[in-house]
C-alpha cells in the first residue's frame, strides 16, 4: 500500500489552486516570447535564417524530453518537490535569456528554460491529491487555460515589450513572475507524499525515448529539407523505427517501466493521445495561417496588416485560449470529457472548414480564430481531465505528460506543414503564395480534426476517481 493511501491528503483552497494557475500562466508567457520577435533577435544577434530555426525548436525539443521525466519522478518522489526544482531550472533559463550577449547564450537558456513544459502534469498530481475528484477538474481546466492564456499574453506583449525596452526585458518580466509565482505554491501547498520513492529509474527506457522525441522532433523541424533528399528521409524514419520497437520491448520487460504500456492501451488513453495530436495539428494550422493572410498584399486576397494590427485582430482568440481551459473543466465535471470534447471536435472542424471558403473580411477570421482557440483549448483541456483520471493517482504525472509531449508534436507537425502548403503554394518569381494554398491548408486542418471523432467513440463512459 503507498503513502498516499496510508494518509489522507491535506485538502487546499481556492488560493493554492490560483497560485498553480498563476505560475502556468508566467510559464506559458516565457514560452511564448521568442516566436513573435524572432526576426528582432535574428537582426540584433546577427543569426542566419537557419540559426532562426534553431532557437524556435530549441524549448520544444527541451521540453518534449523533460515531460515524461519530470512526470515519472513526480509520481515517484511527490510533485511539489519536483516542480521547486524544475522551476529553479526555468528562473536560471530566464536569466541567462535576459542577460545573454549572443546566440549561444541564448540557446543555452532556452535549453533551461525547456523545463518549464515538464510542471504541467506536476500540477496535476497536485491538483488531484488535494482535492475531491469533481473540483479537481475544474482545477486542471484552470491550470490548463492559464497556461494557454499565458502563451498568447507572451505572443502578444513580447514585441511590444522588446521593441519599447529591450529584448532582454522580454525575458526577463515573466521570469520575475515565475520566481514569485513559485514563492506562493511553495506556500500555500502542503507537500504530497512520494507515491513510489523505493522504484528504480528506468534509464534505458528514459534513454530511447529521449532518442524517439529527439527523431521525431528533428524531423518535423527539418521537413522541407528532408522532402527532397529521400535517403535521408528514409534513414530517418528507419531510425524512428529502430527506436520505437527498443522502447517498447524495453519498456514491456523493465521491472518499473517509466511508462506503463498497458495504461496506455487502455481506451481512454490511447483515445486521448490520438485526439490531442489531431486537434493540435488543426489548431497549429489556424494559428499559422490566419497570420499570414492578415499580413498578405491587401492588392489581393489578403489585407496588409501590421505586426500591431495583427495583434489586435488576434486579442479575441487570446481571451478565448484563457477561458477555454477553465470552461472546459466546468463541462466535463457536469456533461462529461466525452461530451466537451465531441462538441469541441464538431465547432473546431466546422470553422476551419468555414475559414477556407470565407475568410474575404478581417472579422471573418477573427471570429474563425476565436472559435478555433476556444474548441481547440476545451479539448486539449478536457483531454488532459479525462486521462488524469482515468488513472490510478500515481500514474497522473506520466499519463499527462504524454498528453502535453503529444501536444507539442501536434504543434510542431501542424505548422511544418502548413508552411509547405505556403511554400508548394508560391510560384516562381511571386512574393506570396496562392490563395489556393491557404484553402488546401484549412479543408486539410479540418478532415484532419474531423477524423479524431473516431477516437472518441473508444473514450470509456466513466473516469476513475
């Protein structure tokens, strides 16, 4: 029997919960802020476009081989412990970002800062083991809601804030809210008790996943590249192959495998993961795209529009992202996961498909943009609710992290190939691409989304508490 059946849990109020609300939202600003300013960080660090390239993967391949660690060790030694420690990592990130005099500094703290993806599912597990089942989904969708919130506050703040003080700044406000965000979970949470402190770290499966994350991440990185060099990209995927069959035969034969491969075969996980992926592509693609139409001639189909303007036109969907998370958490706790995320899936498809064929107005896809990020963040969020509990208490770190890893592929493989639409799209000698290509992008984003609703029919009815 472990600790945490042996004692009850010491119960939190709305405060704690607030103070991991506020501490996702300071995360997912700092995540947020190098994406918007990256052709500002390129003029002033003298960084070539595929060195670009590399700082914006940077936190993301961090990130990706952080989670799942950071969410074994949680349920093993007690998810406040983890997370001081972790964010101890993140506020020495911010401040080597802030002060760094060159790009090799830089990537040296985004490469700290990566870890900050790896306090989501500890979060979780504290959310879980101090409060009763029905609150504490409502207290993942607001923890899941500010950090989305907070990724689009950063996206839209980071220019202005770089532009009007310096780069460095922009590095350094959400760090100094990081530090002080994490001073308040430290004092209003009690500490859990570890779950399973006497198990042995899985090194050889940590290892090969490290190594599947990093191949796959890579690759859809380095996509257009890899799509005319075809014996590269076959050594690629053989390798991603290779990777996969070791892990998983490692993982099957491991006394205290980091991740237990029969919880993932349970219908609401695999379900889970698999819907997570498609909603995240589809989402990807709308934030990708919509962007580059306001930016487009306003001579064609497009309208012209500034880095300000863009921003503005954008604010609506960064509200929405914030109050997705939370709305999420109140539907699932009263309708059900399975019923949120339907209804997510059906509003989510039918406006990316609506946006391919009407998107001749800025309110247009402002309003397509707003609908996106509100059924995209009642997914993911209702995912998240869903296979934290549908697992056993000391499997809530590893299950939800695979949710957020799963989340950054789908990311990742969502604008690489919208930017191939954009890049086939464009003739030879034109400054824009087609307007066809920014329709393919959107009908392909919502089949894409549509499909997952499959994957819903496997989602089991009930949660385990």
């Amino acid at each position: 029997m472990t600790a945490t059946t042996l004692a009850p849990p010491v119960r939190v109020g709305k405060p704690a919960v607030w103070a991991l609300g506020l501490l996702a939202a300071a995360t997912g600003t700092l995540e947020s802020v190098v994406a918007p300013t990256l052709p500002l960080l390129q003029r002033e660090l003298s960084m070539s476009p595929a060195q670009g390239a590399l700082l914006s993967i940077t936190m993301l391949l961090t990130g990706a081989l952080v989670t799942p660690v950071a969410g074994s060790l949680g349920d093993r030694h007690g998810g406040k412990r983890v997370m001081l420690r972790l964010m101890a990592v993140v506020a020495a990130g911010g401040l080597v970002s802030s002060l760094a005099p060159n790009l090799p500094v830089l990537l040296l703290g985004q490469v700290l800062e990566g870890a900050m993806v790896g306090a989501m599912p500890l979060s979780f597990i504290l959310v879980r083991k101090h409060l009763p089942a029905g609150a504490a989904q409502v207290a993942i969708g607001v923890v899941s809601g500010l950090f989305v919130g907070g990724g689009m506050l950063g996206t839209l703040v980071a220019g202005p804030v770089a532009e009007g003080l310096s780069r460095h700044w922009m590095f350094a406000l959400p760090t100094i809210a990081i530090v002080a965000a994490t001073l308040l979970v430290h004092r209003l949470l009690p500490d859990d008790p570890p779950g399973r402190s006497d198990a042995r770290i899985d090194w050889p499966g940590l290892a090969l996943l490290s190594g599947i994350l990093l191949t796959l991440m890579l690759g859809l990185a380095t996509a257009p590249e890899l799509g005319g060099r075809p014996l590269l990209l076959g050594a690629l995927v053989l390798l991603l192959a290779l990777l996969v069959t070791g892990w998983t035969a490692v993982e099957r034969r491991s006394p205290a495998p980091m991740v237990d491969l029969r919880m993932v075969a349970k219908p609401a996980i695999w379900s889970s993961y698999v819907i997570t992926f498609a909603v995240c592509a589809g989402t990807s693609v709308s934030m990708f795209l919509v962007p580059q139409l306001f930016a487009a001639s306003a001579d064609g189909y497009g309208f012209g529009a500034g880095s300000t303007d863009i921003g503005r036109y954008l604010l609506p969907g960064t509200v929405a992202g914030a109050v997705s998370g939370p709305l999420a958490g109140v539907v699932a706790r009263r309708f059900g996961a399975r019923t949120a995320v339907a209804a997510g899936i059906g509003v989510m498809t039918a406006t990316l498909v609506g946006m391919a064929f009407v998107h001749a107005e800025v309110w247009h896809l402002v309003v397509g943009k707003t609908l996106v990020a509100l059924a995209s963040g009642v997914c993911v969020t209702a995912m998240v609710v869903k296979t934290a509990t549908s697992v056993d208490h000391g499997d809530t770190g590893t299950a939800t992290s695979l949710v957020l890893v799963i989340r950054v592929i789908g990311m990742a493989a969502g604008a690489q190939v919208s930017g191939a639409f954009l890049t086939a799209g464009t003739l030879p000698g034109a400054d824009a691409p087609a307007e066809s290509a920014f329709v393919t992008g959107f009908v392909i984003a919502g089949v894409v989304t549509a499909l997952s609703l499959l994957a819903v029919r496997a989602m089991n009815k009930e949660a385990k508490a």
